[in-house]
C-alpha cells in the first residue's frame, strides 16, 4: 500500500498518495478540500476545527477523491501550530502522565500556553556547555483538543494516523535519512513564518520558530532574519564549542530564494547546501508545480516508506 499524507492549513485540507518510483517517490494523486475561516476555532498555539461533524465531511469528500481506500495515514501541521521548545531536566518518570506532568511544570515558565491543554512529544537533545541540568530535550506540543477532533475525523471514516508532525519535522527527517553523520540545517519559510531547525548526530541542538509580520518590507524581514541566524551562529559557538553548524538548506519559495541566499550569506557566512533538497523531491509533479509546497507531505511520506 502506498504511503497517504494529508496536510492542513488555515485554507485547505491536503491530500496526496506517494508510491515507490525508479528514482525515489512518485506522486501518484493530489487532492485539496477548501476550507474557510467559520472552520477554525482558536486552540492555542494552534487551531481547532470549530466542529468534528463538519471536519468529518471535508475527509470524507476527500476519501471520496482517493482512487484506493485509505486505512493509514500521516497528517502534516504547519509549524506555528505544533511547536517545540527545548527543556532542561534531570532523570524524568518512565510513567508518561508523570512524565508528562513534570515537563508541564517546567513549561509554564517557557511558553505563553496552558500546558495542561497540550500534548506533548519528547526527543532527547544535545546537551549544551554550562546547562543546568543533567539533560535536555526538545519539546513538542500541540492544543490536546485539536488533535483529538483531527484523530476522531479521521477515525469516523476507518482512517487512522499514525503520526501527526509539523512541516519543519517531516522535512528534516527526510533531509536527516540523507546525511550519514545526522548534521542538518534547515531554513524553512510557510504561511508567514520562518523555521530554523538545527542537528548535530542526529540529536536536535537548535530550533528557532518566528512570525514573520505581514506589514514588514524586505529590508525589515531581511535585517530581522539576518539578526535570527547571527543569534543561533553566537549561540552555537557559545554553548555547543564542539559542533559546526552544516550549510543550510533552504526550502523557501522561488521568489524570495536570492533573497534567502543573501540572508543566509549575511547571517551565517555560508552558502545554501547544493541539491541537498534532493529528499524533499518527489517525481510525478504537474508541469509548473513547486516541489517546495509538496515538500513536507514528501518528507512525511518517506518517514512511512523507510
């Protein structure tokens, strides 16, 4: 069975089957679903759908669409509504409530969110010079209600997820399937705001997550953007003296990539990694279509295929 991915945003609910090609992954079908704002409840940091019945029936339309029937299937959130933070801990419960309830403790000092309303995922991280405690994590955390409507639209229809990740994630498990000794940079740029997502042998050492304001010129994003890289580059020589940091790659749309390229130029004094997109790329696109809108479902599929 072919790899299913959908993907959402504030506009659409994305569909897309992937099936294993001579060069890599091939896009077999695309489908999209309109959605408008009555659909959306706010459910911090994120969004909800305002109900699960009218959820539900843009799935099914969807399903309806498919050539085959979905039983499982990953689901693709843009980044500013499941995030993550970094967290220093000592030796943490292996019961996952207590676990989760000592991280949630820790989290009302980090994130403007009521942790008790998040679900929350645990990667064990680089540990950095000086820290103050014995360990450290990357955090990720969604709106628990938004997470159990998408479960439960999906589930009403036989379908079930099995994994739900932000874009920047798919992406950089793709790219980091890719590079034998688990260095990544990635610069990311989708639905107004900018991701930096940083690893060092596999382990996550840095991730940066930023609205970029819409009433911003060009000269304001770059300086911002520029003034981004400059911090993560201080702090990586800072606290993690060991790592350097590997060329980025960039998953920017087209028009703004010279742009990027003299950000990334000004900010980290390097040059984006050639071809190193290569994993985000799926064969079977339509003439004229950006891999770079595709590029989260693909790095989600090849998650499910590897």
């Amino acid at each position: 069975m072919p790899p299913h991915v959908f993907a959402l945003d504030d506009a659409a609910l994305t569909f897309a089957a992937f099936g294993r090609g001579e060069t890599g992954l091939e896009l077999r079908e695309l489908h999209a679903e309109p959605l408008d704002a009555g659909a959306w409840v706010a459910a911090p940091p994120g969004r909800a759908p305002a109900t699960a019945n009218a959820f539900a029936e843009r799935v099914a339309a969807l399903l309806e669409r498919a050539s085959a029937p979905v039983r499982q299937a990953s689901l693709v959130l843009p980044d500013d509504w499941l995030r993550a933070v970094f967290v220093e801990h000592g030796e943490l419960p292996r019961q996952a409530d207590e676990r989760d309830e000592v991280l949630r403790f820790k989290l009302r000092r980090l994130v403007p969110f009521r942790p008790e309303e998040l679900r929350l995922e645990l990667l064990p991280a680089r540990a950095l010079a000086g820290q103050q405690e014995p360990r450290r994590s990357l955090v990720g955390f969604a709106n628990e209600l938004a997470l159990a409507r998408f479960e439960e639209g999906f589930a009403r229809h036989g379908v079930e997820l099995g994994q739900i990740v932000s874009a920047g994630t798919a992406m950089s498990t793709a790219l980091l399937a890719r590079q034998p000794a688990g260095d990544l940079l990635l610069l990311a740029t989708a639905n107004g705001s900018f991701l930096l997502s940083g690893w060092s042998g596999g382990e996550p050492i840095v991730y940066r997550q930023k609205a970029l304001a819409p009433e911003w010129d060009e000269a304001t994003r770059r300086e911002v953007l520029v003034r981004e890289l400059r911090l993560t580059q201080a702090f990586v020589e800072e606290r993690l003296p060991q790592v350097r940091l590997p060329d980025p790659v960039l998953v920017v749309p087209a028009a703004e990539e010279a742009l990027w390229r003299e950000i990334v130029d000004a900010g980290l004094r390097r040059d984006p990694a050639p071809a190193a997109h290569r994993a985000l790329l799926a064969t079977g696109l339509a003439p004229g279509a950006d891999w770079r809108q595709l590029a989260p479902l693909v790095g989600a599929a090849s998650a499910e295929v590897r």
